[in-house]
C-alpha cells in the first residue's frame, strides 16, 4: 500500500481506528489489561472507539499499550510514517518526515523513535543459522569516550551477523573483544544449526569452541565485495552517513533495527506494509517509554 492508496483508502480518524480494530481484535474485541471479552463499545461524544470492560471496570481503546497510545498526531499520518519508512530504502530523516506529514521536526522525530522501538523489539527474538557470517564495523560518530590508539577507537562500533539466505542482526557495542562477540553470538546465533565465516580479528577465535567456524580472506571481483555482510555494512554506512546525520551515539540500536528490519522483510516490498508492520510489531509488544531508549542494553 503506497502513500496515495494510503490517501485514498482512509478519509479521517474513525477509517484508521476501524482497520486497526479489525487488525487487532479480528471481530472479537478484549480488554487489553485483563484479556476479557466482556466489553462493550462506549459511546462518547467527541472520543472515537472507546470501549468498556465489564470485568475489570477499564475504558480503552484499540491504542491502548501500543504506540499511538495517548498521540494527538493523527492516525493517518501515522500510517503514512510507516509506509515512508518500510519503503525507503536508506531510511527517512525526521526532517524529510516533518516536510512530507506537516508535521513538527520533534514530533517527526518522536515517530520514527517509536516505529524504531517496535522493530527492536522485534529483532531481540531472532535467531540465526545455516552459514552465518558475521562481522565488525565502525561508524565516525564521536561516542563520548576518550581518544586513544587501538581498533576502531573514539568511534561507534557495530558487530553483525548474516545469514548467507536470510536474515541479518546488527548491534552497537562496547567493544570487539572476544568476551562481547561472544555474547552477541550466544544471544543470535544457534550454535548447532550453523556454520560461522569471519575474518581473522582475534575476538572471533572464542568461539571455535562453541560453533563450527571458519576463516575466509575477503573476496573481491573488480571492487565489488562477495560477501553478504559487507553487502549489508554498504546499506548501513549509507543509511547512517547519508540519512541520519546527527544521531546520538545511545540510539544507535534503534537506528540499526530500522536498517536490519527493513532488510529482513525485503521480500515482503509488495505485501500491504501498514498491515504487515502492525501484526509483526505493533500489537505484539507493550508501548515502551522514551526514557529507556537511552539505557538501552550495550553488549
């Protein structure tokens, strides 16, 4: 569904709140605190979807616990945000979001965090395996720490793996010692269903214990790369260096779920994207408060 569909198919508020009931209750409306049945729609002037729980005595809505819950922007833009996001292929600025919605720069920029948050969210259940290959990057982003001499110092560092079919994970760390490669692995990756292929930094040798690994030289036919994850660190550094300009080095997580989740459901370009990123995110996960962006686990 593109923007003009979008445009087309939802004419006000009541459109959106009707799809996402659909969506989310699919004809059996329930309580969101307590999961009971026993609701009733609540007829208020002035409040559209408003229900009652005869069992735990709540009023709610279909946004409740999600993250339009408690939005004064409306739906309808909501729905575009998500659209431009799930099919920009290097992501969308807070800006370019205020520019295109008519919208704050602040309230853009609130938007794209909490779509980003859903996808985290999202991505913290994946699991690799088959042939896997994994890698570390470095992004210039000053992150707060002292300068001084070593790999990839004074810059945000990002380790990643890829499945050679499939899916990829990429998060910020602390470091690239053995010890942090290893933890991302065992968060990740399935040890025995894989098959692991790095290249020869040191950090990775802690897990030839733990997975079948192996180390390949990188391969290179007239400039272009073979290997997946350096294909995926290509779509990272022109995400990150081309689009996002300004980021704090803290949510750099959220910026690189958008990146591995947009990539993930690449083969999914001509499903319905507001339907899709709804049921996979939206309402799986409870609504997550901007203060914990920024303590955000590092491994």
């Amino acid at each position: 569904m593109n923007i003009v569909e979008i445009i087309r198919r939802f004419e006000g508020q009541e459109d959106c709140i009707a799809h996402l009931e659909n969506l989310r209750f699919d004809r059996e409306p329930y309580c969101p605190l307590c999961e009971s049945h026993n609701v009733a729609r609540k007829r208020e002037k002035g409040r559209i979807g408003r229900w009652n729980c005869h069992s735990c005595g709540s009023s709610f809505s279909v946004l409740s616990g999600t993250i339009f819950a408690g939005t004064r922007t409306p739906l309808i833009k909501w729905f575009l945000a998500i659209s431009l996001v799930m099919n920009a292929r290097k992501g969308i600025s807070s800006y370019q979001l205020s520019r295109h919605l008519g919208i704050s720069q602040d309230n853009a920029w609130r938007i794209l965090h909490k779509i980003r948050q859903e996808m985290l969210e999202e991505l913290t259940g994946i699991s690799l395996k088959g042939i896997v290959e994994a890698d570390e990057t470095y992004a210039s982003i000053y992150t707060g720490e002292e300068k001084n001499r070593g790999r990839g110092s004074n810059k945000l560092k990002i380790l990643g793996a890829a499945e050679r079919q499939g899916n990829v994970m990429a998060r910020r760390m602390a470091d690239v010692s053995g010890d942090a490669i290893k933890r991302f692995m065992e968060a990740y990756l399935e040890f025995e269903n894989s098959v692991l292929i790095t290249d020869k930094w040191r950090g990775y040798n802690v897990l030839d214990e733990l997975v079948e690994h192996y180390v390949m030289e990188e391969e290179k036919e007239e400039g272009k790369t073979t290997s997946v994850i350096e294909g995926f660190w290509a779509i990272v550094k022109r995400s990150l260096y081309g689009i996002y300009h300004h980021y704090q080095w803290y949510n750099a997580d959220l910026y690189l779920a958008e990146i591995c989740f947009r990539y993930n459901n690449r083969k999914y370009e001509d499903e319905d994207t507001i339907d899709y990123f709804m049921k996979r995110c939206v309402f799986k996960h409870s609504n997550i408060a901007y203060h914990t962006m920024k303590d955000a686990w590092m491994m």
